[in-house]
C-alpha cells in the first residue's frame, strides 16, 4: 500500500511564490498525501501542538517543503521544530513517536548551484547547510532522505518550473512507494 505522506509547508509570501507554487501544485492534490500550509493554517503563529503531533504520528512520512531563508527556514519551521518536536515525544528515551518514518527536505533557494560550495559566495553547499534538519531527523530516530533541491528559482523560466514540478510529482510518487528497506 502507498505510504502516507505528510507535506509540512512554509512561505510567509505564498501570494507571490512562483517556485514553491509549482511545485504545491503537482503534489497537494495526489491521493496519500496531506498538504498541510503553516503559515495559511496559524497566521497568528501560534501553533497547535497536539494537532500537529497526531498529524506526524497518522502519516509515514515528512515532507518540509519551504524556500531556502538565510541558510536555513522561514521563521515558522523554527518554531514549528522547538514546540511539536518534544523531548519524551520525538526523541529522548520515551521518544519513539517519529522512529523509521521518513522525512525529506523540499528547498527552493535563490542562488544558483554555482554560488554554493567552497568556490562559491555562499561558501558551503546546500547540503552542508541542511546538516541541522538532517541531525534533528536522526535524532528522532527518522530516515533521512536526500533533499529535494530547485536553485536559482527566481530565474527560472515557467519551462524549467514545470520540469521542476513534474520532476517533484514523481520524487514524492516514488517516496510513497518506497519500501521498509529502501
Ligand atoms: C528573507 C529571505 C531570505 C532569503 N535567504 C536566501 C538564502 O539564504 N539563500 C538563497 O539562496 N536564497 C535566499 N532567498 C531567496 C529565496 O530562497 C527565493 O526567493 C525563493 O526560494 C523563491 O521561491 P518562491 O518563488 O516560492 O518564493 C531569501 C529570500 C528571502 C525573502
């Protein structure tokens, strides 16, 4: 059977997403998955924590989907990780409530594949600045899948947007498919 999927989404200016809309677009209407929008959800920022538990505990895996924000995430995915991510709940002895499901990073960033990396002005690569969310899964006892990465978004054509969300519709396809062992 298809494995649930949980799509955690963030952007504090969805009205003006051009990537991120794509990409919301091919997947939030496919059968197994949740497209859950926080900052559409808490405008107010203040998040529910037992519903956003019994969301993660009723899907096999996360999806974080947000643009790329000073190296990391909008604001609302910091204090989305500090409330719901419980110690005695997510990790910790007794914390056992996300061991084996998936989580997987979605990031749009502005610079181009180019301005990341140690030739770079960014210096590092995306996947060196993703090392928190990457500790956070491991220590909550998640398998961590390789991030889903579009760059340069804002330079991108609607052409090379579609290809994106095509390319995107079929990693989360596959995602769902993946097996206990993969
Ligand atoms: C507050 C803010 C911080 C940003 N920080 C970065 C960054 O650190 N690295 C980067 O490559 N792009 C950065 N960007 C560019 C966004 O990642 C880019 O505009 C976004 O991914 C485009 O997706 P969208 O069309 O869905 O908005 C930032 C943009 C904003 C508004």
């Amino acid at each position: 059977m298809a494995r649930s999927v949980l799509i955690l989404f963030a952007h504090p200016a969805f009205q003006r997403s051009r990537a991120n809309r794509a990409l919301a677009e091919a997947v939030r209407d496919l059968p197994g998955v949740t497209f859950h929008d926080l900052y559409e959800v808490y405008p107010d920022l203040l998040i529910d924590v037992a519903r956003e538990q019994s969301l993660l505990s009723s899907h096999d895996a996360l999806v974080l989907q947000h643009p790329f924000y000073w190296y990391s995430a909008p604001a609302l995915i910091k204090e989305w990780l500090d409330l719901v991510l419980e110690h005695g709940w997510a990790y910790g002895e007794a914390g056992r409530a996300l061991a084996g499901k998936d989580w997987m990073s979605t990031i749009t960033s502005g610079g181009g594949e180019d301005s990341y990396g140690p030739g770079g002005f960014n210096r590092y690569t995306i996947t060196e600045f993703m090392r928190p969310f990457e500790a956070t899964a491991h220590l909550c006892g998640m398998r961590w899948r390789t991030p889903f990465i579009v760059q340069a978004s804002h330079m991108s054509t609607p052409a090379r947007l579609a290809e994106a969300a095509a390319a995107y519709r079929a990693h989360i396809l596959a995602l769902q498919r993946r097996g206990e062992d993969a």
